[in-house]
C-alpha cells in the first residue's frame, strides 16, 4: 500500500494496541480479569498496522490506566514508539496520565498526542494546563461512559458523572477533541453506539473518535454516514478477523464502496 503521503483522511481508521504487564491484550468491557492475550510482539503489531495503511494507532497502557503507574508497560511503550518513528507512523498514548509531567515526559518520548482520561474527570485543571502548554492539536480527552455515566481508574470506578454534560464542560473548557467509548461495547463487537454519536454530534462541536462495538465493514459505513465522527479506535474486530483493517482505511479514503 501507497504511504507516500502523511496527510490523515477526513475520517481516520485508528487501530489500538493495549498493553497489560508488556502484553497486548484485549479485554472484554473493561473487565481485566476477562483479557484475550495476542502473541505479536508490540514492535511486529504495529509494522503491520502501516502495512495495511494506518496513519495513526492509539496506544493504552492498561496498568497505568487503573493505578497511575506507568512503569510496567515502560519498554512495551518505548517499542511500540521507536517501531512507529521508523516507518512514520503517528501515535496518540493514553493511560495513567495524571499531572503535566506526564504529559510532556509522552510526548518528548515521540507520542503525537496525549489521552487524558482519569484525570480529565479528577483533575479538569490539568486539561486547562496541557492545553495551553501543548495546544488543542495534541490533548485529547478519552470519555468513557456506561449507561451514560463517565467512568474512570480504567473503567472499574464511577464517576457519577452525565456524560452529555461532562462532553459540554469539556468544548467549554476549549477541548477540541475527545474519544468517545461506550463500554457495553468494548471488545463485544455488538455494533458502535450510533444515537449516542449522533446525539452528542448535534449538541456539542467537538471532533469525536468512537470507540467501542465495531465489528465490520458495514460498522464502518454506518459510522462515516453519521457524518459526525471524524474517526473510529478498532482493536478486538481486527485481531480477531471480523474487520479488515487494510479494506476498512480504504473505505475510509473513498478508494472502496
């Protein structure tokens, strides 16, 4: 497949790798006693994530994301970033980002963008700060609801949180981008939750990912037609042979029906 081109498609296919203990897994809603491990070292994953087209992958640090320690997924998380500079591609890393230092010490580290997720619930302050320091092109904001509700501490605490409101709190506070990821459907390969898209697509401006329930190609379509989310984050449907990675991006790009 072509890359002589960086550009990012109006509507971006983003593959995810997460790491728990140095592994890439997969959990089932966010359970982490319900994990699937995959054999592929991170470094050969994401070599064949740009050999089926991606431009950008998304990268979870599944321990940090639950205690805020960062230290057991170090080397995994290096790989994968010397691996992407080495072909060219993009990476946004989310999971235990707590304070600012976080925040610069991923970035310097080669990341393009930082998912604050936790802390955006806990510490809103600190998204004020990143997004002055390093700008709106490169803070992202991982909302992670369950029947409406923000959850956080990877999944396993309740925020108490609407999500429709944390979203408009989010736009005021300038955030520009957010992933939204309905976790009844994580890893279910149910479907994306495509009235809530659509909702928070009519009462808020903010570039949405989704993330969560897409198992195919069709998945794909009805998520583009929303015309409101301006990406997608897929891991179990590709790992698992339900989606095509390489046909999804090129449906993405307009190159398939």
């Amino acid at each position: 497949m072509d890359h002589s081109t960086d550009a990012v498609p109006s509507f971006s296919i983003i593959p995810a790798i997460d790491l728990l203990d140095g592994r890439i897994v997969r959990l089932f809603q966010g359970n982490y006693d319900r994990s699937t491990v995959y054999e592929r070292s991170p470094a050969e994953q994401v070599r064949a994530f740009y050999a089926a087209g991606a431009r950008l992958l998304h990268l979870v640090d599944l321990n940090a994301a639950r205690t805020g320690d960062r230290s057991r997924n170090h080397s995994a998380v290096q790989e994968v970033l010397e691996a992407a500079a080495r072909v060219g591609l993009r990476v946004q890393i989310g999971g235990g980002i707590r304070g600012p230092g976080a925040v610069q010490e991923i970035l310097s580290q080669g990341a393009d963008r930082v998912v604050i997720g936790t802390a955006a619930v806990k510490n809103p302050d600190l998204v004020g700060l990143a997004l002055r320091e390093f700008g709106p092109d490169r803070i992202v904001v991982g909302v992670d609801a369950l029947a409406g509700k923000v959850r956080v501490s990877g999944w396993e605490e309740q925020s108490g949180l609407d999500a429709y409101e944390f979203l408009n709190g989010l736009e005021s506070l300038g955030v520009q981008m957010v992933i939204y990821t309905d976790i009844a459907r994580d890893g279910a390969l149910t479907g994306p939750p495509l009235e809530d898209l659509k909702r928070i697509g009519e009462q808020c401006k903010l570039k949405v990912i989704a993330s969560g329930g897409v198992s195919s190609l069709e998945d794909v379509r009805s998520l583009i037609a929303l015309r409101g989310p301006v990406g997608l984050i897929t891991g179990k449907a590709i790992y698992e042979g339900a989606l095509d990675l390489e046909q999804a991006i090129r449906l993405a790009e307009g190159n398939i029906d």
